[in-house]
C-alpha cells in the first residue's frame, strides 16, 4: 500500500453516534501540508453509529472510508483494522468521544516530523477520565513498566502518532489478542511522548468495563513477556523454601520436646496455602496454552463486514471482491 497522503486520522468506534460528528467537522477543518484523511473504524456498534458515518461520507470534506467489523472485537483490534486501510505517511488515532482534540494530533505529526521519532504518545498533564478508567490506565502502565521493553515511567497512551513504517510491521500481527503498545515496543526504541490536552467526554459514558482493562492487562503480561512464567517459579522456590524451614523448625521442635502440638488445623492451613499456589500457577499455564491454541486454530483478529469510502461501497462478501482486497 502506497502512502498518498501526509496523515490519516483512524478513529475506533463503539456506539458514537452521538458524538462521532462533531469529531469528524473538527477533522476536516484542519489545516495538514500534504493533505489528510480519516479511517472510521465501526467495531460492532449497536447504535446508529453506521448511519451517521454514512451520512458524514456524503457531505465529506476530506476523504473518509468507513470499515464495519461484523461484530466487537476491541479497540486494539479495531485500530489494527484502521491502519490496514491508512494511506498517510503517518497515522494518529483518537478516541471517538472527543476527549482526544484534533489539533493536538497535529502536533503529535509535526513532533514525530521535527524529531523522526516513529511513534510520538500523547502524554496527559490533567485526564478528564473516571477515577476507575485513571486507576486502569495507571496499572497497565506499571504493569508493561516490567512487561515490556520500555523506558521505565515512560507513559503509554491510545493516543498516538506512528509512522507508516512502524504501523505496516505492526499490521502484520494477526494473533487474537493484539496489545499495540507492545507490538511497536518490539519494533522500535525510537519513541518519544509531548505533553497534550484531554478534554471531558462531549456524551455518553466510557465502554471500558474491569473485564475489558482485565483482558489487556493480561495481552501485555502473557502476549508480550514471559515475566508471568518466571514469576510463578520464583514463588514456587520460595513456597518450597518456606516449606522446608517450617519442616526443619517442627523436627527442631520435635527433638527438643517443646513448642507447640502441631496438628489438624497446621496441617490444614499449609495444605490450603500450598495447594492455592499450585491452582494459580496451573491457571497461569492454562492461560498461555490457551492463548496458543487460539492462535494455531487462527482464531480471526478481526471480521470486515463491509468497506465504505467517500466515493464508493464495496462489500466483503460479494462482488467486486479483488477491490476489497485491494484495501485491507
């Protein structure tokens, strides 16, 4: 895919349809040298977010290509879904409830430009998020702070600018679990960050539930690192470690004729410990097996529905299919 553009806006969409307009106008009336696009990515809306973006693609200013997943697979995954339909040289994406301000990714592009970097995060000084989503958003970061090969401290955020470069490497994944910010830390170090705006939510409420923070979290520790594995281990060794000392203390004990009987409910307490630990390091194990099986039985990343652009539709199921393909 030729980049024919400066920069393309690729907006994941969850039920926007009241919000995603006033996104798009923003958008269009920005000033980019080498022009500008935007990919609107529905991941699986039940609203009218589809009917609203159709209506956008007729009155378009810029040109617009609507994808459809056929249902929700994830904002990691929409975004994926999003590069893979960019034509710019670079790309930034934004939340589709306004709290990310256009012009401010247009200094994340002028910064990634200036400085070369291939991936620029947007780096929060106030966050007009709830206090659940802040506390999400500070635990996967200190989570990927030992995860991930990144810059200890150095905060990630979905709102980014990367280069076409990167985000093709990027685009090649094709795993079920997809952890952006992993999959660009093992491709570059060249990244960098600039202090942006965050605006309140202009409607509606945030789609991250604990499920869905829980299920990233566990992409950057399982997809992206072995730390869990090597963790599990290490508490093994130290369980068996204590085992032993207590052993040698009751024979000590035992020996001396004193201290404590040690009987039903010691044996007991040791037992539920020790047998805890083995269920969680099973589980740990299971998960990452899991995690393989799903991805040998190429369980799909993500389902195109139907391609919508500025000047044409073309379906993912029926003819012409050759200009499907020519997009993704």
């Amino acid at each position: 895919m030729t980049a024919e553009l400066a920069l393309t806006f690729v907006v994941p969409m969850y039920n926007a349809a009241s919000s995603i307009t006033a996104l798009v106008r923003d958008i269009e009336q920005l000033g980019v040298d080498g022009g500008h696009e935007i990919v609107l990515v529905n991941d699986g809306s039940t609203d009218a977010t589809v009917e609203v973006c159709r209506d956008l693609l007729r009155t378009a200013r810029v040109p617009i290509t609507l994808v459809e997943h056929a249902r929700n697979f994830g904002e990691h995954n929409a975004v994926l879904t999003g590069w893979r339909h960019a034509r710019g040289r670079h790309i930034v994406n934004l939340d589709d409830d306004g709290q990310n301000p256009p012009r401010e990714a247009v200094r994340l592009w002028q910064h990634a430009r200036l400085t070369g970097l291939d991936v620029v995060f947007g780096h929060y000084e106030v966050k007009q998020h709830s206090v659940f989503r802040n506390f999400g958003s500070w635990l996967t970061n200190k989570v990927t702070d030992y995860a991930l090969d990144k810059p200890h401290g150095f905060y990630l955020s979905s709102f980014r600018c990367v280069s076409a470069f990167v985000a093709h490497q990027v685009e090649q994944y094709s795993g079920p679990y997809p952890y952006i910010d992993g999959l660009l830390l093992q491709i570059t170090q060249r990244i960098g960050s600039i202090v942006v705006a965050h605006e309140p939510r202009r409607s509606g409420e945030s789609g991250y539930t604990f499920r869905k923070l829980f299920r990233l979290w566990l992409s950057a520790w399982i997809n992206f690192s072995l730390l869990p594995l090597r963790l599990a281990t290490v508490l093994g060794l130290l369980i068996a470690g204590v085992g032993v000392c207590a052993f040698v203390a009751v024979c000590v004990l035992w020996l001396m004729d004193r201290g404590p009987r040690y009987g039903f409910g010691w044996m007991m307490s040791a037992f539920v410990v020790f047998s805890g630990t083995q269920l969680v390091m099973l589980g740990l194990i299971g998960e990452y097996l899991g995690r393989v099986f799903l991805a040998v039985n190429q369980t799909p990343q993500s389902v195109v529905r139907q391609i919508t652009t500025s000047q044409t539709v073309h379906a993912a199921d029926s003819a012409p299919r050759i200009n499907v393909a020519a997009r993704a």
